[in-house]
C-alpha cells in the first residue's frame, strides 16, 4: 500500500507499542489487504472475514507489546489472524460438530493441471463453500502447513478427527472442482 | 498421504497463500472502536472498585450514625420540660445529709435551691427559645418557616445539647454564694461542690445519687462516668436507700434500655 515504503515496520511497531493511533492505522493499512486475504480463507462469505480481520487487528495492538522481534512480524500479525478467525468460529458456535469419520476411499480424481488452470477466486469459492470445520482443517494443514498434532491443539479436536476433516474436505473439494472445470473449460468426465 | 493429495494442497497454496482483498471502509472505525472500548473498560475498573467501596462505606455509615444520633435526639421538646421539673424537684430532696451539720444553712440553702428551682423553671423554655433563635438566625427565613423535615431536626439538637446544662449551672452558683455568706457551710458546700464538680453529666439521676463509694453500683458509675461522656452512660446503677445497688439503664448505641425512677 501507499504507506509502505515510508516507515520501516520496526518503527510502526515501536510506536504502536506507545499506543500513537496514528502509527496503527499505518500499520493497518500496511497489512490489511494480505490479512482479509488469509481471513477469507477462513470465512463463509467477505463480511465474515472482515468481522474476523477486524477482532484480529484489535487483538495485534493489544498485543503488540508481546512481539519482541524475534520473527518477522507478518508471520506474527499473520498467527494472530488465524486465531481470530478459529476464535471467531468458537464464539458462534458454529464449527463444534466435528467428528472422526473414516477417511474416504472413492475420492473422485482431478488432473492437477486443470486445477491450476482456476483463477485464485475460483478456488476460495470452493473452499467457502466447505463447512467450518472442514474449512478450517483444510486451511491449517494445506496452506498454514502445520500438522494434525497441532490443529487438534489448536482447534480443540483429536488429530484422529483433524485427519478424518482433512480427507473429507479434500474429497468434497476435488468433487467441485471438477465440477468447476467441467463448467469452465468442458473437463466434464 | 499420496502424492495426489500433495499436490493437490500445493495448488490451493500456491493460489491462496498470497491471496490478497481490499477491506471496506468501515473496518477501521471497527477497530478503533473495539480498541477505545478496550481502554475504557481497563481504566472504568479501577474506579469502579473505589466507588464501589464508597457506596460500601457510606452504606455502613447510614446504617450506624444515625442511630448514635438518635439515643441523643430522642428527647423532643414536650420530654424536656418533664425532665427539668423532675431535676428541680430533685434539687430540693438533695440537703438530706447537709441538713445535720447546720440547719439554718439548710433554710438558706433550700430557700436559695427553691429560688434557683423557680428560676430554673421559667429560664428553660426561655433557654429554648433563645436557642432556637440562635439557630434560626443563623439560616435564612425562608427555611425557618418550611416545614421540612431537615430543619426541625437542626431544631431539636440544640435543645438536646442544653437540657442537660440546664439544671446545674445555677447550682453551682448558689453553692458558691452560700460559701461566701456563710463560712460555717464549709461541709455542705464541699459536698454540693464535690459532687456537681466530680458529675460532669448533670443529669438529674447522677444529682440525686449520692457521691460516696457505698456499693459496687456506685464504682461503676464513677468509672463510666469518666469513660462515657454522653448523657446515658453504657451502664448506669443506681443506690436504693438500703445501699444496694440497681441496674437502672444500659445504652449500646442501637440498644438502649433504661428504667424509670
């Protein structure tokens, strides 16, 4: 964004850290767009992600205090928006029906090249689509990169249940998206 | 995992990984509003224990003082002027051991108490009256007149205070008189002078009591009389003729039990 190149992180941060609004707000913008980015992976539709971008934000200057610098503070920030959006889900209830399923066999299979052939939006729709905890299941393991032992701790559930959630939405996924080709580009099998 | 699904994740990664939206306009307010409500919460609390303890304090306070006030208040104006006969009368029974050592200084005693009782009679309601308007002038007419409920309690309290003094300050004076006039009166006077001296409370029970220590009822009363300074002491006896000693009144603040004569 336009304030980027202006004022190194470094010093943002110190100056969130005294609690200057207006620092904060450079931060915001600085970060905004890439954090409702990974928000909308979490959320239904983009008025979810942004209530879930916004408790996060809120929670990064309360925070702020906490970040010493040990990493880089987009991976922080980044942390702290994926919690929000987990916590967003906890607090209305809507992702705490999940159950270990067995894992399913007959996944109907997709040509990887077609699939990269779908624009970024294409996908995202698919996987709003998914239900929450499918959803975020898929988003942890797939694209946050962190493994079954620790969703179970982060979400709450058992791995044996963060494993079953996963091939349920990879299933459930492929499915649409060769549904989505199909539509697209005439792939139909 | 095989490598299906592999590459399957790597796809959806490598798409949604840096996959960037522009917020709306309102997500800022948002947060600001959720940081200002934040702040306002942290600093309302600490306040709100210190009110909360004030309200705690001043509960404590409307449960207990107006209770002390109360025993003090109590007696309105229609009850004072009872109590000042009774203290008249008892003025006059006082000489009995006086009347043994001099009887003509017993005449000019009780001739001076009766003239001391008549005067004391008419100087009461007068005393309250002046007292009143001393402190009706102290507040502008208009709330003399009201019929608040506040002012005449500033009314009563004066005249609570002065009862007590009432009676015996004349008495005193009368002592000193028939000290001077009369020389030989030294036995009568050192006890009226020692007694009115040694009872701070001039209160018309402590008067008629007599000031020897005869009993353990009457210890009691010297000690209290020395701790307690409010007109119904803690614990009060009183001396029957045979010497015993009776329990008379009790005064807890909120329990107050007291017999009469």
């Amino acid at each position: 964004m336009f304030l980027e190149n202006k004022y190194p992180i470094e010093e943002l941060v110190k100056r969130c850290k005294a609690g200057e609004r207006k620092a904060q707000e450079m931060l915001y913008k600085q970060f905004a767009s890439k954090m409702l980015g990974v928000c909308c992976r979490y959320a239904a539709d983009r008025m979810e992600a942004e209530d879930m971008m916004q408790n996060g934000f809120i929670r990064v200057f309360q925070k702020i205090e906490d970040f010493r610098g040990d990493g880089s503070f987009e991976g922080w920030i980044r942390r702290i928006m994926v919690h929000s959006s987990i916590e967003y889900y906890r607090k209305h209830h809507k992702m705490l029906q999940l159950v270990d399923l067995e894992e399913g066999g007959n996944e109907a299979a997709t040509n990887p090249l077609a699939t990269a052939k779908l624009a970024a939006n294409d996908l995202l729709a698919l996987i709003q689509q998914l239900s929450p905890g499918y959803r975020i299941v898929f988003n942890l393991y797939a694209i946050e990169g962190f493994s079954h032992r620790e969703i179970a701790a982060i979400v709450g559930i058992t791995e044996g249940a963060s494993k079953s959630q996963l091939s349920r939405a990879r299933s459930i996924l492929r499915e649409q998206v060769i549904k989505m080709e199909g539509k697209k580009y005439g792939y139909a099998r | 995992m095989d490598m299906q699904d592999k590459e399957f994740d790597e796809l959806f990664r490598a798409k949604l990984d840096m996959f960037e939206a522009e917020p709306s306009a309102n997500v800022w307010p948002g947060i600001t509003d959720g940081l200002d409500a934040g702040k306002r919460r942290k600093s309302l609390t600490p306040w709100l224990s210190i009110a909360a303890g004030i309200v705690v304090l001043i509960g404590i306070g409307v449960f207990f003082i107006p209770k002390k006030t109360n025993t003090s208040e109590h007696p309105s104006v229609q009850t004072g002027v009872p109590e000042i006969a009774q203290s008249t009368v008892t003025v006059q029974s006082q000489p009995g051991p006086a009347t043994q050592a001099s009887p003509e200084k017993k005449h000019l005693i009780e001739l001076k108490r009766d003239g001391e009782a008549a005067r004391i009679q008419p100087n009461r309601p007068t005393n309250i009256t002046s007292q009143k308007n001393v402190d009706t002038a102290g507040y502008p007419a208009k709330t003399v007149k009201s019929n608040e409920p506040q002012l005449i309690a500033t009314v009563s309290q004066p005249i609570t205070i002065t009862k007590p003094i009432v009676p015996d300050v004349p008495l005193q004076t009368t002592v000193k008189i028939s000290i001077d006039q009369t020389p030989g009166s030294n036995l009568i006077a050192d006890k009226l002078a020692s007694q009115n001296s040694a009872d701070n409370k001039k209160d018309s029970v402590l008067v008629k009591r007599k000031h020897k220590i005869h009993n353990f009822g009457d210890l009691v009363n010297l000690v209290v009389d020395k701790l307690d300074k409010r007109p119904d002491k803690v614990v009060q006896f009183a001396s029957d003729e045979d010497g015993d000693s009776h329990l008379t009144g009790i005064n807890l603040g909120i329990l107050k039990i007291k017999k009469g004569e």
